[in-house]
C-alpha cells in the first residue's frame, strides 16, 4: 500500500490535517503525518513529532520555543522537513507528499519538498497559490492549489477543497500513474529552446531521437535554465546541446527571465559533454512595454506580444557576454564544442528583420576567442541558427562526443 507524507503544523492547523488524513486513508492508502508546528499544542500525535523535525534542522523544540523567534523557526523547521523527507524518500517510505498552510506554512513546505526529485508527486493546498509562486516553487515541480480561504478549520467550502486535494494527490500516486509516466530508460540529453529558436531545436530533437537518445526541452525563462542546470548537476543527462543561452543576456543587461549567475556551470563542472550555441543573445526580455526599466528608453525595442517586450542587445554587451561564456567554459573537463551562426541567433536576427545588427555577433565571437583555452574549438558557419543544415551541424557535433561515451 501507498504512503503519502502529510507536512504541516498540527497546533494550528490540526483539524484541518486530521480531516484530509481520513480522507486520504478512505481511498486506501497509509498516512504518514510530519508535525513542523513549534508554539501550540498539536491537536493529534504525528508519526514524526515536531520534536524530531526541529533536531534535523539542528536545534532542539525548546530552544526555538524559548526564543520566541518565527524567523528563526521557520527556517530551523524548513531545514529539519527538508532532511526528514529527503531522507524518507532515500529509504523508500513515501510514495507522494502533501501539505496546507499559508505563507508560513507553504514557506516551510515548499522548501522541504525541493529537497524530493522531479517526478516525486508533491501538492500544496494554499492562500497564497494564486500569486507570485516562483519563491516557493523554485526549480521544483510542486503543484499549487488555491486554499480560497484560509486554512483555519472546516466548513463546507474548505470541506471541499481537502477532498480534492486528497483525490488530487492520490491520483498523483496512484500506480497507474506512476505506470504511465515509466522512462523507456533511453539515455537524455537536454536542449534549451525559445520561440525564437523553436525550428532550430525541433530539427536538432529528431536528429538526437534518431539516434537513440530521449531529448528533454527546457524553456530559456530563467525558471527553465535553472531547472535545466539543477538536473543537470544531478546526472540526468549524458550530455547538453545548449542552443538558447538567452537567459545570460537577461542576467547581464537585467530583463526578467534571468537564470542566475550559475547558468553554464552545471555541465562545465559536472563532466557532461556540451555544444554551446549563443541562441537569442540579440535580446533581453520585459513584460509589457510599462514595464521596461526607464533607463533604457533610446534602445531597440521589438514587441513580442502584448506581455513580453525584447531589447535588442549592443556589441558592449555581447562582447561581455563572450567574456563570460568564455570563463564559464574554460573549466570543462568533458568536450565541449562552441557554434557561431554568423547570419543571426534568432528569428529576428536576420537580413531584413528588426533586431539584424552582424556586430553584435563578430563582438560576441571575437571576445570568446580572446578568453577561450586552446582546448576549446569555436566553429563558425556561415548559416543562420534555425537553417536546418546548422541545427543538423548542432545535433552530430554533440553525438560525436558521445560516441566513446555510450
């Protein structure tokens, strides 16, 4: 029989919990209560008192009790979930978890489910799922339900929305689910892509899958990137075909599908071979044009659509950029490869198109190969990025890497 974790604070919200545990349980499958609660009284006894929660984030309950700290708490008992869950799930005990609260709440649950992997069924019922949710998602794949209303006891709304949750989540465990979502264990490579370089990532995908190879596309906006690197630096993939590195441009210029500084390292670092292409690095990315930071109001603008508005990138830009891949790169130890498609990186980067500025793309180049070690081979083609001959070129530079590796 299934185990689904249930995470939360059982002083305040302990009739709330034991209602979505019986529910639960009545669809045939075992509980497992994690108590994170600190000041009040649990309403019911967990299976892993709170007591335990706070010695895995490395003070004891009384301490955090006698200093009156919520801060103080709310990170100690994030850190204590964190290793508790991650530990059950190394030792094979749950089979989904699931969480209630508000901020606080979702707060310590959101980070304690980013220690569990991709894939692993994670739900929170919440106040604040219809807001701003990247601080509490992250990278991960936790799914957000709206609370509606608070999660302060039962009624016949919140009634409903518990029994949902409850179906929802073992729905998510379900072994059917978990049959049809089964890997047919191919080795992955991961690609990023944008809308811009779609045509090139779609003829580099039938190229690798042909080959034998599951393609796993990530969306260059920033959560994307990251997502990309995160699983990368787990080992998922054998190798990284990185045709959009837009998100650097984000990252340097300030647009707002930045990826953070650490986009680039995970393969560099992690001995996973890598092709290298500056795809979309012609634009950083706004919302609407309101939103467009006043400082760069004499720029080239192209919008998108109505929400996503992109600013053509300078040669003083892209020339950092090249800096920047450069000492990003220098430290592989797998094979790497850099493509340069001298007609244009995207889209709108092309003869008679509104972002069409060759400099950008020589600056770029020549200031990698100014910063690149000798160990690394920069090849330029004299096609654009979404010509398929050079998506084709992308696709067998990458597998010839591979070939003394699979």
């Amino acid at each position: 029989m299934n185990t689904i974790a249930l995470l939360g604070a059982l002083d305040t919200k302990g009739e709330d919990f034991a209602f979505l545990k019986t529910e639960i349980e009545n669809r045939g499958y075992q509980t497992l209560m994690i108590d994170f609660s600190v000041i009040g009284e649990p309403a019911f006894s967990a299976d892993i008192p709170r007591e335990e929660v706070a010695a895995a984030g490395e003070v004891p309950l009384a301490t955090l009790q006698a200093n009156d700290d919520r801060g103080q708490a709310m990170e100690v008992m994030a850190t204590g979930a964190a290793e508790i869950v991650r530990r059950l799930y190394a030792q094979e005990k749950i089979d989904g978890i699931i969480s209630m609260g508000g901020g606080g709440g979702t707060t310590v649950a959101s980070i304690a489910m980013r220690a569990l992997p991709v894939g692993f069924p994670k739900l929170i019922v919440s106040t604040v799922a219809s807001g701003e949710t990247a601080r509490f998602i992250g990278s991960s794949d936790i799914a957000l339900m709206p609370a509606v209303i608070d999660v302060a006891g039962l009624n016949r709304i919140s009634r409903k929305i518990y029994a949902n949750a409850a179906g929802a989540i073992c729905g998510m465990c379900d072994p059917r689910t978990r049959e049809a979502a089964a890997s047919d264990e191919r080795p992955m490579i991961a690609i990023s892509m944008f809308g811009n370089t779609t045509q090139a990532v779609n003829h580099a995908k039938k190229r690798l899958e042909a080959a034998g190879f599951e393609v796993i596309i990530f969306h260059a906006t920033g959560t994307g990137g990251r997502t990309m690197e995160m699983l990368t630096s787990e080992g998922q993939f054998v190798a990284v075909l990185d045709m959009t590195t837009t998100e650097w441009a984000d990252e340097l210029v300030g647009g707002v599908l930045s990826a953070g500084s650490e986009r680039l390292d995970a393969a560099a670092l992690g001995n996973i071979p890598q092709v290298i292409v500056p795809g979309c690095i012609d634009m950083v990315n706004f919302w609407g044009r309101e939103n467009v930071p006043p400082q760069f109001a004499n720029r080239l603008f192209y919008e998108w659509n109505a929400n996503v508005t992109l600013m053509r990138t300078t040669p003083e830009e892209t020339a950092q950029l090249g800096e920047i891949f450069a000492q990003k790169l220098n430290r592989a130890t797998a094979p790497v490869k850099i493509l340069l498609p001298m007609r244009g990186v995207s889209e709108i980067d092309v003869q008679g198109k509104p972002f069409y500025w060759p400099e950008t793309l020589t600056a770029f180049r020549d200031a990698l190969k100014r910063n690149l070690g000798d160990h690394i081979q920069v090849v330029e083609y004299d096609t654009h990025i979404n010509d398929p001959d050079f998506a084709n070129a992308a696709a067998d530079a990458l597998l010839e890497m591979l070939v003394d590796r699979i």
